[in-house]
C-alpha cells in the first residue's frame, strides 16, 4: 500500500478492530485479551496511523496500533501476575515514546 493509499485511510473506518466485533478486548485489564486485541492490529493497514493517533492525542487507555496504553504509558505486552515464564523473561515490557514516535516517523 502507498503512502497516498494511506493518507486517504482513517482508522475508525478501515482499522481491523473495528471490523473485529471484538471491541471490549482493546480496553480490557486482561494480559491475554490485550494480547488477543494486538494480533488483531498486527495485520492492520491504518496500524501506524492509529499509533499516531494515539501519541498525538496522548491516549490513556486501550490498544492502539498494537501497543498497550496503561495509565498513559506504552507497553508492548502487560504481564500477568506472577514470575514470567522463561520465554517472556527478557522481553521488554515497556516502550518508549521516543522509539514510538521514531517508529510512527519512519513509516
């Protein structure tokens, strides 16, 4: 897809969380369904615009873009309780905005 493609796309029309039906999942509390919510956005064609979206509104809450928001903090992933398994032991929880917003520049 084009940049012009792009452009002309709005998130709120075209994203798959719309298409989805599956709306509770991208403001749930819970680890597994904020990360049922991020596959869905994986295969997104407005997935940077609606990261956009959310750094330029400062959004508190919810998936945008496949990060999590959490109390206005960006998360790749939000753990469960407990020890993580040794998969997820060295996999960075939280992101950055400065990466966010390089990665958002980028595209």
């Amino acid at each position: 897809m084009t940049h012009e493609e792009t452009d002309n796309m709005n998130i709120y029309d075209d994203g798959r969380c719309i298409d989805s039906g599956q709306h509770d999942l991208f403001f749930s509390d819970k680890p597994a369904e904020l990360a049922a919510a991020q596959e869905i956005c994986m295969g997104c064609e407005v997935r940077i615009l609606c990261l956009q979206e959310a750094l330029d509104q400062a959004i508190e809450w919810g998936v945008w873009g496949g990060v999590i928001f959490w109390d206005g903090q960006p998360f790749y992933r939000k753990r469960g309780r407990g020890r993580p398994s040794r998969e997820e032991a060295n996999l960075p929880l939280e992101a950055t905005f400065e990466e966010l917003h390089q990665l958002v520049r980028s595209a």
